[in-house]
C-alpha cells in the first residue's frame, strides 16, 4: 500500500546514535551497509562524507527532500510537546533535554536534506519497503534496522517480523537491530519468537547492550549472524 506522507512521523537519528546503538566499530564501518527504514537519518548523509559505504532503503524516499522536511517541521513541536509532559518516560542523558533532543532532531534532518537529492542521484537513498527487498542475496556486509522493527510491534505482525528479518540476512550475513521495545516502551512481544525462529535455522542471536537509552531500558540490541549453512555460494 503506498505510504501516505500526512500518516508519517519523519524523525530520524544522527551518525553518532547510529554508532552508540549498534555499537558500531571501525572495522563495522569498513563494511558495505544497508540501513532499513531509515528515514530523515543523517547516518547516510556523515558516514558518506567520513568515506563510509552505506546505503538507506524507505519507502519515504517516494516523496521530495522539501515533503520529508516539511513533515518532519509539521510534526516537531506537538512531539516535542508530549515528550516534555512525559519526562520520566525518558532517559536524559545523550540528550540532556526535551529541547536539546529537539535541537538535535531539527540538525539531524538538515543534515539528511542537505544530502538528499545527491544521495538519491547515487543511488544511496532508494525506495524500498520490508518485508521484501529488491537486492540480490549478499549484497551488503551488515544490515541495521533503527527504530522500525520491534519498535512497531503493534503495527507489524509477527510474521512481518519473520520474514523482514529473514530478508535481511538474505541480502547480509549479518543484522542488528535496535531497540528491542515498542513505542509503548516494553519489550517487543515478538522479540523471544523471532530469537526461536532464527536459532531453528541455525543462526547466532545475541542481545547485546549498547551505549545508548533514551527509552528507559532500551539499550540493548540484537546481533544475528547468519548460519553458515545458509551462506550463498
Ligand atoms: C521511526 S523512523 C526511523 C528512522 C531511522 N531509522 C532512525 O532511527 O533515525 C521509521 C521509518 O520506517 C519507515 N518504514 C515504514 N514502513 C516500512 C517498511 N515496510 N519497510 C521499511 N521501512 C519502513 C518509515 O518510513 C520511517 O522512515
């Protein structure tokens, strides 16, 4: 179904969180990567400029740099608003507030504006929507998912888990996922199945904490190397 831009909250992180959430070493940087559902992130936007190979598939990318932006400024002060009446739902510590957080948010999405139109010319910003991927298998070295899978456990089914998660490793050897809560903030009810589902194929799952919270207890993620038996010739 085509995604309609007035039901979109276009928030994205920035390179550094990306880093802290999937505990990203330099060696992890070297690699080629796909970031899913990766939104108004600048992760693309700074790691191309450090050198980095990465690429972003959402089905966001449908619409123009100046749609995203104008949504992502549409819809800023009334989450700003809700977080600032929440503030025990939050964990203030990279973010030192609800305005820096927004400060943070505003710079993050014009960093992914400023690169947008660029990056979508070299193919960096693609549209593209989970469960099913247009690359061929192996494409990429790793895989990450920031705030979409999980996070939306109830919107995505379990067997929308299953499968997008599966495509990913299709497409890498390697996936990360972060955070492992709902936007309800407790554990995804779908994190223990799909953990059985990839270990009965033979794939390593590791939750791993990582050096970043902003949801009280989301700093953990899920690390899943492919089975070797699955590997592509
Ligand atoms: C909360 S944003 C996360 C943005 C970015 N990953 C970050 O952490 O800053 C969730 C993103 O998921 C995208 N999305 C929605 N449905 C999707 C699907 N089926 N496959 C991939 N991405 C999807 C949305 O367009 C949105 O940009």
């Amino acid at each position: 179904m085509a995604m309609k831009l007035e039901q979109v909250v276009p928030f994205g992180r920035s390179f550094d969180e990306y880093v802290k959430m999937f505990s990203l070493s330099e060696a992890d940087l070297q690699k080629s990567i796909l970031s899913v559902a990766d939104g108004p992130a600048s992760f693309n936007a700074e790691g191309t400029e450090r050198g980095y190979q990465i690429q972003s598939i959402d089905p966001l990318y449908g619409f123009s740099g100046k749609e995203i932006r104008d949504r992502f400024y549409a819809v800023l002060d009334g989450i700003i608003t809700q977080i600032k009446a929440t503030p025990n739902d939050w964990v203030w510590g990279y973010h030192a507030s609800a305005e820096a957080l927004k400060t943070h948010r505003i710079e993050v999405t014009e960093r992914f504006y400023a690169d947008y139109e660029v990056g979508k010319i070299a193919g960096r910003y693609r549209v593209g929507e989970l469960p099913t991927l247009t690359d061929p298998d192996d494409r990429y070295e790793l895989s990450l998912s920031s705030h979409f899978l999980f996070l939306y456990s109830d919107q995505l089914d379990a067997a929308f888990h299953l499968a997008a998660i599966d495509e990913m490793l299709r497409v890498s050897p390697e996936v990360r996922i972060f955070p492992l809560l709902t936007l309800a903030q407790e554990k995804s009810p779908y994190l223990e199945q799909a953990i059985a589902h990839l270990k009965a194929s033979g794939h390593q799952c590791q939750i791993e904490k990582v050096g970043y919270e902003l949801q009280p207890g989301g700093n953990e993620m899920l690390r899943i190397c492919r089975s070797s038996a699955n590997r592509s010739a």
